[in-house]
C-alpha cells in the first residue's frame, strides 16, 4: 500500500458515521506500595498512592474510531450511578452521540479494578452485571437501531459477555443490517459463535476461533481451515482472524485466504490492538475500501499501536508516517494533546512519574540539554512542551524563532532524554498542565517557584515544582548576538 492510496483512503473517513452497540465499562488502576502484612489476615496491606480510570470494552473501540476521525453514536445499557455518569463525560469527550444509552438503577456499571504494588498486580476487583438485559430493553435498542438503520454506514457490536448483545437480538440485529445492505460488524466472545451466524464481518483472534469452533483440544487445527470452516458454517460475509506478531487472515466466501504480515516493527504493548483493527476495518468498509486493503490499513494501524505503551490509538497522521518513513522515532514522540493524554495515562497505570517542562527552545543549545537531562533524571517519563511559531512570536518579537516549530520538535524528539512532546499555541503552558496533570514540574532557576505557571495547579494535587540551576553563558539571544557579531550583524 502506497501513501497516496491511504490517504485517498483516510479522506473519507470524516464522512463515516458508525454505531457502536456493546458493553461499556471502566477499566480502573490503583497503585501503592506494600511494606506490611495485615494484622487482621494473612494479606498484603497497599497503600494506595495514585488511582486512574480510562474507557474499556466498547469505549475503546469508540476511542479508536474517534481518533481516525471517524463520526460515532453510542448504545448499550450502563448503571445508574457515579460510573455511568464518568463513562457519559468520557464518551462526550470524544465528540460521540449517546442518545440511547439506557440507564438501568438494577445494574451496575461495570468497572474492573486493578490493584498493583511493587509494579505487580496483587488483586483484581470486578464490580458488573452479568445478566442478561430485559425484554424491555432489548426493544428499546432495536427500535432505535431499527429507526436509525439509514443513517449508519456500518454497526459495530462489541460483544464482552455482560448481557447486552441475547441471542435474540443479535439475529435481529444481523438480520436487519443484511436487509438493509448495512454491514454489521462483530467483536466476538465467548465459544457459542452460532450467535453470529449471518454476520457481515466478524474479527476473533486466534485462540477465540479456535475455542469458536470447538477446536480447543485439537492440536491438529489449521488456521487457514478454521477460517474456511468459520465462514461456511455461519454463513458469514467475511471474516478476519488476527495472529498477533503473526499478522492476520482474511477470508471471503469462494476466495483462497489472504494472510497479510504484521508491520509491527518495534512491539511494547499488544493492549486494546484488536480494538484499534475493528475500528479501521469498520472505516475502510463503511466507506468503500475492499476488504483486503481494509485488513492492510489495519494491519498498519496495529502496528502504530503495538509500540505504544498501555491501550492506545492510531491517528491518521502517525499511520501515514508509520509507512512513509519505517516509523521514526519522532513520530512515536511528537503528540497531539489528546494522545498524550492517553499515553501519560498508560504510563500513570504502570506506577511511573511524570515530569513537564515547556519552552521555545529555538536554536537549541547546551543549558536547553542540561535542563531537559537533569528534568528526566527527576521521574520516569519527561514530556515536553513547545511553543508554535505564532506563540513564540508573540513572546520574542517578530524576528523569532531561528527555527520552525517542526523543526524544533524534531530536534527535541531526537534527545534521549525526550519520551513526549507535544505543541501548544498558547502564550503559557497552563491549559496544558492542566489537562495532562504532571507528577513534577520543572523550570530554570531563572524563575521562582511562585513565578512558574502552573505552579499553584500542581501544588493543588500533591505535585512537585522543581528549578533547575541553569548553565552559565548560555542562551539563545546571546547566541544569536554572538552570531550576529561574527558577520558584522549580517547573515
């Protein structure tokens, strides 16, 4: 696949409207540190330090559709209670619709907690309704799928056992998006695949297609023909099977398997990757790719997100650069606002501290390499925020900067010492301290703690502000004038 190819591609995306049917919950992090044993029984006593919370199940299918620019509407039934409320402002957050998200006081909004010490997890804690939805419920969801058949593209049921998607309304629902030529698509649990029969696409990974087809115990079961099986018995449209570092298999009615190869080059977290491909696949489908490129972009997609830390998404933009250019390093350093958030979250799940430091760093120089070691060597993860060219012109005159702000970024993403960076086009930091919420901030001791912004917000929640002792005779402007002086003020 060529760049130009996926970009004609990525352009119709923002045409795209989805729908994502299926179980929402919250996934929710605690870590602490354990130094005793509890008098009351023989269990480890954690001291809780820092909690997190991010979108799980369907959200994060919702997530990634969202961030390939993708248009969404949300259904399913969630609790009545404190959980929902958060799931509705996450799901706001993302810009999708949620008109009939049911809200039942008999069930729980199903949260997942994760305790972890000593980066380890010591317990799980699964609060969730496992029962099926009433009759009542599973009407009112089918009539506004029923009502609003036209307006979606494809729909998207992401299916993780918590009662949601009976076996009724699942044939209802293939049913109608067959009669409609809308093409349903399945993330699939559990052993009993006849559910699905009838389905457009669905996307099991290995294991699941096995234990699908009651293969479990044969250890003589081949991919390729558990696909072909798959496909004839429940009479699907397509199928994708994923292989993990492997790749994935595509399979069509009457046509021989396609196995398209990982492009995954460098691999830390396999989390949420499988999200990550129905969401590109739905896409590419919905808006008239064939299936073996929509597997392609996938594939590419996954690639993207397999070497990021915790579950992530993929934009457009890091997939593009992903095949123009092997994935360079920058491009997995360089963030929008709402990546880094994402990924700073994922750090905070594995018990890492966060350290912020901002500036125009144009025409960087030894004090700018001095402060961004010395701010690294305060936590784990150094994210870094740089003024555009508008912002810093408002700062430093309109002569400024030397270097552009893609320059500049590039620059500071090749620095060891660099794990994020992100631009903002404000005159300070502040929006950005406040949204992304680092553990230390750091500035030159040019400032005072009271002079650094931001510095009450961190204070606030229990972070540190930290000033660094800054190198002598270093600076931009005197850089500059040094030049200027060497040519006689003309460059």
């Amino acid at each position: 696949m060529n760049i130009d190819l996926l970009t004609d591609i990525f352009s119709r995306f923002s045409c795209a409207r989805i729908l994502v049917l299926g179980d929402l919950m919250i996934d929710e992090y605690l870590w602490g540190s354990v130094d005793r044993v509890s008098p009351e029984a023989p269990v480890q006593v954690v001291n809780v330090l820092r909690e997190a919370r991010t979108l799980g199940g369907a959200g994060n299918v919702i997530a990634n559709l969202a961030a390939l620019g993708g248009n969404v509407d949300v259904a399913g039934v969630i609790g009545d209670d404190s959980g929902a409320q958060w799931l509705l402002d996450q799901i706001d957050a993302l810009g999708a619709g949620h008109e009939c998200l049911i809200r039942d006081p008999g069930r729980l909004t199903t949260k997942k907690t994760r305790v972890v010490a000593v980066n380890q997890q010591v317990v799980r804690i699964d609060r969730e309704t496992r029962k099926p939805i009433t009759n009542q419920q599973e009407g009112i969801l089918f009539d506004y799928v029923r009502k609003g058949i036209e307006r979606w593209h494809a729909i998207v049921l992401s299916d993780y056992g918590k009662g949601l998607l009976t076996e009724s309304f699942l044939e209802k629902a293939i049913s109608l998006g067959r009669e409609k030529g809308i093409r349903v698509i399945i993330d699939p649990k559990g052993v009993n695949y006849k559910r699905y029969r009838g389905a457009g696409l669905i996307t099991p990974n290995k294991k699941e297609a096995i234990q699908g087809m009651g293969l479990e115990n044969n250890k003589d079961w081949d991919i390729k023909g558990i696909g072909q099986n798959m496909i004839k018995e429940l009479d699907l449209k397509s199928l994708v099977i994923t292989l993990g570092p492997e790749g994935m298999c595509v399979f069509s009615p009457g046509d021989e398997p396609r196995l398209i190869h990982t492009k995954a080059r460098e691999v830390y977290d396999v989390s949420g990757a499988g999200d990550t491909v129905v969401a590109a696949i739905t896409l590419c489908l919905a808006t008239g790719t064939e299936l073996v490129k929509a597997a392609e972009v996938a594939n590419l997609a996954a690639g993207v997100v397999v070497g990021k830390v915790g579950t992530a998404t993929a934009t457009q933009a890091e997939i593009l650069a992903y095949l123009d250019s092997g994935y360079i390093m920058s491009s997995k350093i360089i963030r929008d606002r709402a990546a880094l958030a994402r990924l700073i979250a994922a750090h905070r799940q594995r018990g890492e501290k966060v350290v912020f430091t901002n500036g125009c760093f144009d025409l960087i120089h030894f004090g700018h390499i001095k402060l961004l070691h010395e701010a690294k060597s305060f936590g784990d993860i150094l994210m870094v925020g740089l003024n555009t060219d508008e912002s810093v012109r408002r700062l430093k005159g309109p002569s400024r900067p030397c270097l552009g702000e893609e320059e500049r970024a590039h620059i500071l993403a090749s620095l060891s010492c660099v794990d994020y960076l992100t631009l903002f086009d404000e005159d300070t930091p502040l929006e950005l301290i406040k949204q992304l919420k680092p553990d230390i901030l750091v500035k030159g001791s040019d400032y005072s703690k009271d002079q650094v912004v931001g510095s009450d917000i961190v204070d606030a929640y229990g972070g540190q502000i930290r000033l660094v002792e800054l190198a002598e005779n270093f600076s931009t402007s005197r850089l500059i004038q040094k030049i200027l002086d060497q040519h006689n003020g003309k460059l």
